[in-house]
C-alpha cells in the first residue's frame, strides 16, 4: 500500500511538471545506460509479453514498435498509466492495463516473456513470485533488475524483508519507497524456489564518480516440463485409498484449483463415499469444490490409476465431465478454491501427483513428470467425435 501511494505521487509529480521524456531506442538495464540492450531478449516478433511495472510507458512501447512484440504494460499507479495513455494512445501492439502487479499475473494468460525494469524489488517476493512461476509459459523467460548497492553504498540483505529507500523527484523533493534489496544468493533460492531457473546474473554498476549504485540484472527461465510434488509430506492414512479425479477441457483451458497450501495445483475430485458410484462421486465432488453442477450421465470414465503411497495402495479413477452446468468459484469450507482454467501449453507447475497421473493418461503427451503410476482402461460406450479426442460439449455457460 505504502508503495502503490508514493508511485501514484511520482507519477501525479511528472504529471504537473508535465515532464519530457526522449523515446526509449534501446531497453538501458543499469544505471547511466549500462548493460546489454534489447539483444538479450532475443526475437520477439509476434510473442506475447509483459512489462511488469511500465510506469510511462516507454519501453513496452519501444518493443511493440522496434519488434512487433505484443506487449501488456501493467502498472498499479493511476497517475502513471494515465501519463503512459497520454502519449500512446492506440500504439499497435500494446496495451496499457492499470492493475494491481500479482493479481493481472494470478488471471493472465501465460507469456512468452515477462521483464521489469527496476519493478522487481518493490513487491514481496513470497507475493510475486508465486504468481510469476504460473504466468510464463513453460520455457518462457523472465528478466529483471534489481537493485543491489544503493548510492550511498549500502549494500543488500541476507534475509528477505523490506527497508525504506529514497526516491528522488526531478525539480527537486523526495519520496520513501520500500524495497526488497536483496543478495543475488537469495533472489536464486527464492526463484529456485517457485521452480524457476536462472541462466544468467550480470552486474550493473553506475559510471558516475562517487556514485555507488549497483544493480544485478537476472536472466530466468522456466523449465519446459512440468514438475509435479506431493501435496505434504506426511503419507495418507493407512486405509484402502479410493478417489476420483475429474477432467473438465473446453475452449478456455483446462480446470485447475490450487490448495489452500499455496502450492500444490489439482484437478476436481476426491474420496469416493459408501454407496455411491464412481460417476456419483465426480459429480458430488465437483459440486462440493467448484459449484458446477452435471449429471452421473456426463462422466465418461477413462480408467484406474494403481500406485503406492508407503505402504498404502492407491486406486485414483480418471473421469472426463463432457456437460456441466454454472462457473466456478470457490466453496465454503473446501481445501481446494482460486479455480482457473490453464491453456494446455501453460499448465502450472507443481500439479499434485493424483492429478498428474490422470492428466497423462488422458494426454500421453503433456510434458509432466510424476511418480510411475499403472493405468487400466475401462471399456466405455461409445462417444461422440469431440469426446473422442478428449474435448467435451457443453452449454453455452459451461465453461465461462
């Protein structure tokens, strides 16, 4: 909150001072114009990428224009996408979106590329890293500044909280911002952490005489498979272990719901109950954690998953939903809630084995890496020609 005032109040600054700005002809990484330019992002001709932390404008601009890119420029200062607006009104390939960093990134379709230039810092870490992990797509790169040594010489923390920095205004005045300055070490286990690689950490540092200012620029990619996890670490209770999970695919992706942890991705689905059949217990789950309503009659059973859990048997029934009913949204009281639908080719990382499991045996060529599970099919009636290859039908409000 501190943050998103005082860049509102550097932005409504440049407003009244109205300002000149020159054309961005090259993306300047480090202080003074130092570092590598556009070259590092490579061809970005028809990709989809986004600005993370755009303030006027310029360089987002500058890759629409200079390389056909089409480029999303978020900012959550009014003050300054308005200053962005005035001076790129209808620029082809860009759009300027006023939004909150993490919460466009929880709701965007993947990228190809995400960079910020000097944005990084002012947002936690634990916050925004999260939701960038899921908004590349796998094998999308991601690049960042941040800084390092400030220009009085204080140099970064070993633990990642904030500190208070100034912010210089032109024409004189300051503002205090919080920033997240932080050891390269640590920014590489925080994106380590969130399954995120680093290719390439390269020093910034300021030309000036006296001037102590440094920065790191970051080169992060995300793997191109994705990796599944338990969802804890303690094993089930050791009691016959019988579950479904429910595949749900429609124009907007595939349904996807992340546990109340945080960090674990999965599909509809659950323990079957005494005295129901498996069709009945797809569809009371998928009531229970989305709100969706279909019918015994709308699942197609694909087949059985065998694995073990220690010593635990595991029996998980994959099932298509081909009709449902409703949007979903998260229930009262459920483990399970922020549902979404993924595109197929940006499916987050982290997907809990169960689900993973039943993805690749629905979809034997989806780059998902889990534990070995044996997969039995179970003979079904016949289907129409859109079930067939995996894709359901369904009324019009299905899948909003």
């Amino acid at each position: 909150m501190t943050n998103a005032q005082t860049w509102t109040a550097y932005g409504r600054h440049h407003l009244q001072r109205a300002t000149p700005l020159p054309e961005v002809e090259r993306i300047a990484w480090g202080p003074s114009g130092t570092g590598p330019g556009d070259e590092i992002l490579g061809n970005l001709a028809g990709l989809r990428v986004l600005d993370l932390g755009c303030g006027p404008g310029r360089h987002a601009a500058h890759l629409a224009r200079a390389h056909g890119a089409l480029v999303d420029a978020v900012d959550s200062s009014p003050t300054q996408i308005e200053r962005a607006r005035s001076r790129y009104p209808q620029m082809p390939g860009l759009t300027l979106v006023c939004a909150d960093a993490v919460e466009h990134l929880r709701t965007a379709v993947p990228y190809d590329v995400i960079y910020a230039l000097n944005a990084f810092p002012f947002i936690d870490p634990h916050r925004l890293l999260p939701a960038l992990a899921t908004a590349i797509k796998p094998g999308g790169r991601l690049y960042f500044t941040v800084l390092h040594t400030n220009s009085n010489g204080d140099g970064p923390s070993t633990a990642a909280t904030p500190r208070p920095e100034t912010l210089r205004l032109a024409g004189g005045g300051e503002l205090t911002v919080q920033m997240w300055v932080l050891t390269p070490e640590l920014w590489e286990d925080l994106l380590v952490q969130y399954e995120l690689r680093v290719e390439a950490i390269t020093t910034l540092d300021a030309r000036e005489q006296g001037n102590h200012a440094s920065y790191r620029l970051f080169q992060v990619r995300r793997p191109t498979r994705i990796t599944s996890r338990p969802r804890t670490t303690r094993p089930p209770a050791a009691h016959a272990a019988l579950g479904v999970g429910a595949i749900l695919a429609g124009p907007h992706g595939l349904l996807l719901g992340r546990h109340r942890q945080g960090t674990t991705f999965e599909l509809p689905g659950g323990s079957v109950e005494a005295g129901e059949t498996l069709e009945e217990a797809v569809v009371r789950e998928l009531a229970e954690e989305t709100g969706l309503s279909a019918r015994p009659a709308d699942v197609r059973l694909l087949g059985t998953l065998l694995d073990h859990v220690n010593s635990v048997v595991r029996m998980t029934v994959a099932a298509v939903v081909t009709t449902w009913h409703g949007a979903p949204a998260d229930q009262p009281g459920e483990n399970v809630g922020d549902w979404r639908w993924w595109p197929l080719d940006g499916l987050p990382p982290g997907l809990f084995v169960c689900s993973a499991q039943i993805l690749t045996a629905w979809r034997p060529g989806l780059p998902i890496d889990h534990p070995p599970a044996h997969f039995t099919p179970i003979a079904d009636p016949p289907v129409t020609p859109s079930d067939r290859d995996g894709q359901q039908s369904t009324d019009p409000q299905g899948d909003d």
